[in-house]
C-alpha cells in the first residue's frame, strides 16, 4: 500500500464498508489473484482513481472545446433535412454536455476495469495452475521415489517457482500454513483445497488427502496421476484448439470480413455525403482497432503458455563473515596483483562483448528497443523538420519509423525462437536416449558421455560442453546446473530440476528419466499437433486480408474515378463522393494498414501466444497494404 491508497480509504472506507455486500465476489477475486491487499482499501482506490480521471478527462474536454465547437456548427446546427436552426445559446449548452459526457465516461469506464482486475488476475493464475499441474505432478513424483514424506516434497517444490510458476506459489502456502500456523498436512491441503478456484488442483488435493488419511503409497499415488494427467492432455489440447478455431472464425467474419462489408454498402449505397465522412473515419480509426484490442486480450485470458520461452534463473550470492575478527596483513604486492586481476577481468568482458556485440540482442531481444525507439523517432522527427506537414508526409514517417522499430527487434526475435524450437524437438531424443541407456545399467554420466556421439541438432553443442564440465569437475549436478543456465529454457529447467532433485532423494532415476521421456514426447505430439490445425487459420486470416485490401484497391482504382468529378444538380448522394476521391482513397489505405497490423497480432496470439509472435504477420500485412496503396493507386 502507498499513501495514495491510505488516503483513499480515508476519504471513501466508511462508504466502502456500509456496502460490504456488494464487493463480496471481489473480495474473492482478491484472495484468489493473491493481490496482497485488503479488499475494502482497494475498492476505496478504485473511486479515487476514477475520480481523478474523471476530473483529468473534464480538463481535456475543456481543451476541445474548439473541436466541440466545430462538430457543432457542421452537424447540430443545421438539423439534417428539416432545414430548422437550432439557438444559438445551444453552442454552450452541447460544450458543457461533451465535457461532462467525456468526464463521467472515463471515471466510469476506470472504475469498472480496476474493479474487474482481480477477477482476470485470478483467472488467468488459474490456468496458469492447470498449465503447471501435470509437470509438478511429475516432480512429486520424481521425490517420492527416494521415499520422501508429503510435507518435505512440497517444500522442495516449493522452492522452483521460476519453473512451476503459480503451482509451486500454491504449494508453498501449504507449506507455509503447516509450519506456521501449526496446522497438520491434511487440514492444509483441505484449507488449500477451499480456497482454489481451479477445479483440477481441486481435485488433485481432495485425492491426496484420501490417500494422506488412508496411509496409502504417494509413490504410488503419483505415478497414477502423472499417467492420467498425460492421458488427458490430449483431449484437453483438442477442445482448446476447437476453441482457437471457432474464435478464428468470428475474428475472421465479425473483424475483417464485417468492416469490409459495412465500407461496402456504405458506399455501394451511396449513404455517404461530403459531411458523414466521419462515419467510415470512426470505423476505421476507432472500431477496428479497439475491437482487435478487445479479442487479443480475450485470447490472452484463454491461451495456454507454451514451453516456447525463456526462463529467467537467479543465483543468490552471501558474504561470510565468520573469519572478520581475523587479522589479515596483505602486502603491497599482492594488492597490486588484485587490481591487476580485476582490471584483467574488466578488460576480458569488453574483449569478449566487442568480438560478439549483437549477442546481448540474441539473448534478450527487447533490448533492441533501447536502440530502435531513439533511432524511430530521431528519424520521425529529422523526416518532418522544416517541411509542410501533409498526411502523405506523415504517413510514410510513420509507417517507416514503425519498420525502424520493429524490424530489428523481430531478427534477433525470431533467431532466438527458432534456436528455442530446435531444442525442443531434440529433447525427446536426448531423454529417450538417456533413459534407454540408463535402464541397461548405465551410469548418469557415461550415459551423456554417449549421446555426445548422436547429432541432436542445435542440442548437441550443449550436451558435449555438459560432458566437459562432467570430466573436468567430476560432478553431474553441476554440469547439468551450468547446462541449464546456458540453454535457458523451461522445458530444459524443468528436465534439470527433475533429474537432480531425483538423484538427491535416491540413486535409482531409470523411472524419473522414463517419465520425463514420456512427458516430452507427448509435449511435442502436441504442438506438432497443434501447429498443423491452426496453420490452416493462419492461411485463412492471409486470404481474408488479401480480400480485404483487393476490395478496397477495387474502389480505389475502379469505382471511384468512374465517378463524374462534378455532379448534376439534384444527382443523388454518392455522386458527392467525387468531391473526396482523394480522401476515399486515404481512408483506403489506412484501413488496409490498420487491418493488417492488428490481424498479425491476433494470428500471433493463436499460433506462437504471443503478441511479440505477431509482430511478424504484422510487418508483412502492413507492407502488402502501404506497397500497393502508394505505389499502385
């Protein structure tokens, strides 16, 4: 909490409190996103904040007011076909009803998303859950095998939370009410069980608590679990992509064939004069980026993670100061030989980062941005210096500086993907390998030291260094530990965390390493799986955009010059079109472009469940569409 939230709840907690029964599926939400904050401090900033922004929309309706003033000589004025001319005294009247109309607007509109935050909070930390339970699963299951008991499984799962995410966040707080608040395993699990909202981790706890009340075998317990959550998983991908598909379509006819369709019968029709240009302008500047924005969002609430990305592995560092009350006498000599060492190192660093200056982009590549935005906009800004500022002008500013932006950020992007991609599909070669070879008696170690003779692809420059660090350090943990910092994936973080948590509890790793084979095997069936389907959506969402930009470039090239530039006197409505040509075809273009680039997004969203992954489809949709309007119209 900050002092914005303590004057909040002054100013708006008696309120708050008398209607405690209105928030009470809020208060839930809270609880379940884990925000970490009392529900009724959290309501009482809501209606701070939306007042504030209330109050700052009312200020930005007052610096419209010459943009109110105008809409109201050209559309309220003059009553469209009655010819009656509304008071004069109107003009302050509309102003004051713009202003307050914006004001409450935003408030309302601020309010209602904040109140709505821990309800998608707690949803998308519910697949999150779900997404995790079948590998978490097959940790405990992996800790079971060298006998351990229930209560210290959870605690060494709890412990890999950059790997199990929100799941080993919920076993955690079961550990944590157990050791704390001196309750037993069982009513922890029970009071765990309570408070979720997932209904598969609902499940899964209700059954341990009858094998933990029975004194049944976990080891047991947890095979079974891993086996049915595999069987499972299948079908459930299958319903997700029936899913996918079915929000692909809509996509498709609701928000790129239902715009082109309305700029159609608009037009065809002959519905547009000189003065409703503002229709098409709100549907294509407003309409059509927000209902884009709207879907993505949905999707994000809805998509599973994929493995596809890189985890983040922190290593805590302690200083030891049991040896201080020691004197040390270090010579003249020997701090001079530190420096030099340390400079040594300095200079070792910039050596290594001058020879290879791209890898840090390679590794992370949102810091390219750091590099494009400057350079984007010093090009905007340098392309409209001293010159007359037109649409045209900023349209190729714009369009350019975007390209600037993004382009550089999608080559290391796309490297890093593909280098990701590679690695996991020689995964289950290298685990089916190393289990076969470990089931025949095999110790851990010669087993890595005979896949180094099988080419795995991207994966088999990783193994041979992993054997390396085996002979020179004479440690298979350590090795596998640097091997998992270099790869940095979470598909090979969760492989290491499983193999060496095993071999800590038991010697015996011959089942943990089958079950982990079986588990990456059927992870790549289904995304091959789910490639294949949606890369038909994919080649629909093209053609779709292809019909898209090809009817526009049809009224563009077509219908609109086969209009007369002046029209007779008395001709109907869509002959006042010739007086916009230009404008028309404006409007053309940007449509096109804007369709594009936020269709590429949602393509992304559904293939790769990721913005970043649509990036891609938008450069090209957006170049298609920039390339033929300028250069072909």
């Amino acid at each position: 909490m900050n002092k914005l939230n303590i004057l909040a709840f002054a100013i708006f907690g008696k309120y708050v409190r008398k209607n405690k029964e209105s928030y009470f599926s809020l208060k839930s939400s809270i609880k379940l996103g884990h925000l970490g904050i009392p529900w009724d401090i959290y309501v009482s900033s809501a209606l701070l904040y939306a007042l504030i922004i209330a109050i700052i929309g009312g200020m930005l309706g007052l610096c419209l007011t010459p943009l109110w003033r105008i809409i109201y000589l050209k559309c309220i004025t003059i009553v469209p076909n009655t010819g009656i001319i509304l008071s004069s005294q109107g003009e302050l009247l509309f102003i004051f009803i713009s202003v307050a109309f914006i004001s409450i607007f935003l408030g309302v509109i601020s309010y209602f998303s904040i109140i709505a935050y821990p309800g998608f909070v707690a949803q998308v930390r519910k697949s999150k859950i779900e997404l995790t339970l079948p590998h978490a699963v097959a940790f405990m299951h992996a800790m079971s095998k060298g006998g351990m008991n229930l209560i210290s499984i959870f605690k060494s799962l709890s412990q890999q939370s950059y790997i199990y995410g929100e799941f080993a966040e919920e076993i955690e707080y079961i550990v944590i009410d157990s050791e704390m608040h001196g309750n037993d395993i069982i009513t922890s699990l029970k009071n765990a069980s309570a408070s979720t909202n997932s209904e598969k981790f609902r499940d899964f706890l209700d059954n341990l608590i009858t094998v933990s009340e029975t004194s049944g075998d976990l080891d047991t317990f947890f095979g079974n679990m891993v086996k049915h959550y595999q069987g499972i998983a299948e079908a459930d991908q299958g319903l997700y992509l029936e899913m996918l598909g079915m929000l692909a379509e809509t996509y498709i006819t609701v928000f790129v064939a239902g715009p082109l369709f309305f700029i159609t019968i608009v037009i065809v029709m002959g519905l547009m004069g000189p003065n409703k240009l503002i229709i098409l302008k709100i549907l294509i500047y407003a309409v059509i980026p927000l209902s884009a924005a709207a879907f993505s969002v949905l999707l994000n609430i809805i998509s599973l993670r994929s493995d596809s990305r890189i985890v983040k592995i922190y290593s805590v560092s302690k200083k030891i100061n049991h040896y201080d009350d020691v004197r040390m006498s270090v010579s003249k000599s020997d701090e001079r030989n530190v420096r030099k060492l340390l400079r040594s190192l300095r200079w070792t660093s910039i050596n290594q980062k001058r020879k290879n200056p791209l890898q840090i982009f390679f590794a992370d590549p949102e810091k390219a941005f750091l590099i494009t935005i400057p350079v984007a906009i010093i090009y905007f800004i340098l392309s409209i210096y001293s010159k007359k500022i037109t649409i045209e002008l900023l349209d190729d500013s714009i369009v350019i500086s975007l390209l600037i932006m993004i382009l550089p950020f999608l080559l290391f992007y796309e490297f890093q993907k593909r280098r990701i991609r590679a690695i996991e599909d020689s995964i289950p070669m290298f685990l089916n390998r190393m289990a076969s070879t470990n089931e025949v008696g095999m110790g851990l170690s010669d087993a890595i030291k005979s896949i180094t003779k099988i080419n795995l692809g991207v994966l088999s420059t990783e193994v041979k260094m992993m054997h390396k660090d085996i002979v020179w350090s004479n440690n298979i943990m350590i090795a596998l530990t640097k091997f998992e910092r270099r790869v940095r994936t979470i598909s090979i973080s969760r492989i290491v965390a499983l193999i060496t948590k095993a071999s800590e509890s038991t010697g015996n790793i011959k089942e943990t390493l089958r079950v982990a084979s079986n588990e990456a095997t059927l992870a790549d069936r289904l995304r091959r799986q789910k490639f294949t389907v949606l890369f038909s959506y994919l080649i629909v969402v093209y053609i779709s955009f292809a019909v898209f930009i090809l009817v526009l470039y049809v009224f563009a090239t077509m219908f609109l010059p086969m209009i007369p530039d002046v029209a007779p006197s008395g001709g109907s409505s869509l002959l006042k079109i010739s007086a916009h040509k230009d404008e028309y075809n404006l409007l053309f273009m940007h449509a096109s472009v804007i369709q594009g680039f936020f269709s590429g997004i949602i393509t992304g969203q559904m293939m790769g469940e990721s913005i970043y992954d649509g990036l891609k489809h938008s450069m090209i949709m957006v170049i298609l569409a920039y390339v033929l309007f300028v250069y072909f119209i």
